[in-house]
DNA sequence: GTCTATAGGAAGATAGAC
DNA sequence: GTCTATCTTCCTATAGAC
C-alpha cells in the first residue's frame, strides 16, 4: 500500500488516537515517533531512532512516510481533529448554556489528560511542520477557539453570565484544558476525571461572579 | 575571562534577563540562542546558528560555553530564578491573603507576558537538559509551586477561600499563568498588564464560591 | 578572543538486492 | 515491504594560526 493511503481518519477521540492506522508497520512507526517527539521533541527525534523502535531498518520508514515531517503532521493533525472533535460533541449538550459548558470542559480537559504525550506534540511542534501543513492546522485551532467562544458569547447574551472579556474567557479555559498536556501524567495523584471535575468547576467560577463584594484592593477583574 | 566566569547573576524579572550578561560575545551568543531555541526548539538549533546570528564564527561559541546545552541551562535557569523572584517579591505584599494572591497572580501573569519567549524555552526545552542541571531546575520548580501553595493554604487556614482542594487550585492558578508563554505575542489585541489584571480576577473567582445557588446540574466543583 | 580548518560522526533520504 | 549500503549534507566540538 503505498504512502498516500495510509489509513488514518477513523480517530475516535477515544485513548489511542494512533490505533487505526494501517498497515501495521505504519502503525509502530507512528507510535514510536510519537513517543519520542513527546519526550525529546521533534528536532531531537532522530529517523533512525523511530525506525528502531518500530522494530525496523532506516529505511523502511521511508516505505509509509514521505519524510520525518510527515509523520509529525499526521500525529498534529490527527491530535487536533481529535480534540475538535470532542469539544463539539460536548457542544451539543442540552440545558442550559452553564451546563454545557461545564461538560464542555469537562471533556476537553479529560481529553487532554488522556492523551497529554499526543498533545503536548501537537501543541509544542508546530514550528517543525511545512508552511501548507502549519496553515491546515491553524484552520483546526480556529475551529477550536470558535467552539468556545460562540458558546460562551451565548450565555453573555442570555445574561447567564457575568463577565465582561468574552474573548478572554474564551482564551483562559481553553488555555487551562490545555495546558494539562505540559504537567499531567498518567502516574501522578490526580485521575483525569477528577481533574476533569475539579477544572469545570472552576469554569463555573470563573463564568459567575463571586459570591458577594468580596474585597478587592486591587485592579478589577476582566475590564 | 573563562567560560566559568560568565556573569549571568543579576538578572533584575525586569525585561531582558540576558541582558546583563558579560562579557558582550556570550550575551550576543545567548541572545542569538533564546531567539532560535524558543521559534525553533532545541533539537532545531545548530551551535552554527546560534554562532552567525551573534556575528561570530562557529568556534567562537566555544570559548563563553562549553557546550550548547550550557547555553539551554543559562537561559532556563535565569528564567526560573526570575519567575521564582517575582512570585517571592509579591508574596510579601500586605493586606488579605485574598488581596497577596491577587497581586501574585498579577506579577506571575505579568511575567510569563513580558518574557514569554524564555518561559517557552525554559518550560519546554527541559528533555534538552543534562540529568544534573536538570535536578537544579526541578528544585526552583518545586519553590515555585510551594510559594503560591502556602499561600492558598493559607487563606484555606484563616477560612477565608470557599475550595476543598488546595493542590489543585495551586496547579490551576500556576498553569494559567504558566500557558501563557504558549499564546502570548506581543503584538496581539491583548496588552500584557490587562491579561494580568484579568488573570488575578479570575483567581479571586477561583477561590471564592459562585454568586448564589447557581444551577449546578453536572458534577460538583473541586471535590 | 576571534578566526579558519577540520576531525569524526550522525543526520535525512535514496538505491538496489532479495 | 524490508533489508543493507551509501550519498550528501550537516552536526558538535576541537586544533592551531594570528
């Protein structure tokens, strides 16, 4: 099967978003690139490194991919469907636009406690893909903020909620779920769904004022 | 001077904390290095680079570093003991433990906006460094965390903040700050003081309950 | 302290046998 | 489709002239 049909478009959202991709040699050199791109970055990959832990010569990488970047790409861009994918399943939620967005980040964060090496690729090697690959990306990450935003400009114009910098809000919960891929392992104290909890908690929080005139000495918040 | 003589010991958390590096061949060469580590990455960038954009020649490196992961280490570590400097400073302002984070989250904030391109080598690059640097940042990173920790835990003691879940809330407040050397560019809609100011507001949110009886259909927050 | 030159090896990618 | 062998380029770091 040559490069081109790489079978890569079935991923579920679910814990292994590398799990599809056909033929199986494809599959293992993805996985390996994948896990050392997240633990050394893209630049300190080597091609003979993924090939080796793919259980293969040098070359044969060479028989599934174009280049090195290519499969970069693929885990950036499979990485960001996935997530789109999610937060505009959680969209979809009914109620009132308070609840969907708690279940929005709730899902948003779980995702990426989950699939964190997968993620802190997609969101800390962008300067490694070519111009045409960065820009398909880019179009993925605005899909993302727009997601967000629209919903929390909903619950502004409902008067649901009482903030003043939609654009701001939109930027700072987006910014909490991802950020999660930078410190989250699997190993650690917190379960993703504790974490998931605690961070749609906190939107609501950060969504409504707080509880009565609380001092504030300082600058007021979201001007 | 030798290479062991590098003053790199006054950095100021002011604006360019490479600035005071002597003698001007290893700050020209660190300067050069920041740039290309933070848009490029580390694995991305040659000591050839790094040495023609400082208008030196490739051996000239060598003589105000060892190696190019000393010059990763000098930028990581002047970024840590600068970030760490600042949230020590703002922990020392008088007045409510609610009044003292605000104005650590606004200085952190402010931080991570003005030196975002060395808080994105500093947080990123860590895999580039030796085990034993290593183990020195991992030291600044933990004084970090437990300077706004004793200070949420604090407020928790004096009963002054509604939460269940002071680690937590400590790794979300430092996280959102943190991210912000991710996102942030200079010239984008948002100038670094406002992000702040809306930052510590959101912290007051975080740590107060929400308005009233506010309609919590899903899970609860911070259990 | 800066240069040129180069050692010595490793990088990405390809060719051709099987 | 996988291998070995190799092309060409580039890498980090050092040596030695000035």
């Amino acid at each position: 099967m040559p490069k081109e049909f790489v079978d890569f478009s079935r991923a579920p959202g679910g814990h292994d978003l590398l799990n599809d991709i056909e033929p199986a040699s494809a599959r293992r050199l993805a996985h390996a690139a994948l896990d050392s791109f997240s633990s050394v970055g893209y630049g300190g990959t080597t091609t003979r490194i993924i090939s080796e832990r793919a259980g293969l010569s040098s070359g044969a990488l060479y028989v599934s991919f174009k280049s090195k970047e290519e499969i970069l790409f693929l885990c950036t861009r499979v990485s960001h469907e996935s997530a789109l994918g999610v937060l505009r399943a959680a969209a979809e939620t009914p109620g009132s636009v308070m609840n969907r967005l708690r279940k929005m980040m709730y899902d948003f964060t779980l995702w990426h406690a989950r699939n964190h090496a997968i993620a802190r690729v997609a969101q800390y090697e962008l300067a490694g893909l070519t111009p045409e690959h960065h820009e398909l990306i880019a179009e993925l990450r605005r899909q993302i903020e727009s997601v967000m935003r629209s919903q929390i400009q909903l619950g502004v114009d409902q008067g649901e909620f009482d903030i003043e910098d939609q654009a701001g809000l939109t930027l700072a919960a987006l910014s909490l779920a991802i950020d999660v891929c930078r410190w989250y392992s699997d190993g650690g104290r917190l379960s993703a769904e504790r974490l998931a909890d605690s961070y749609s908690g906190l939107v609501t929080r950060m969504l409504s004022s707080s509880r009565d005139g609380a001092p504030r000495e300082g600058a007021d918040a979201l001007r």
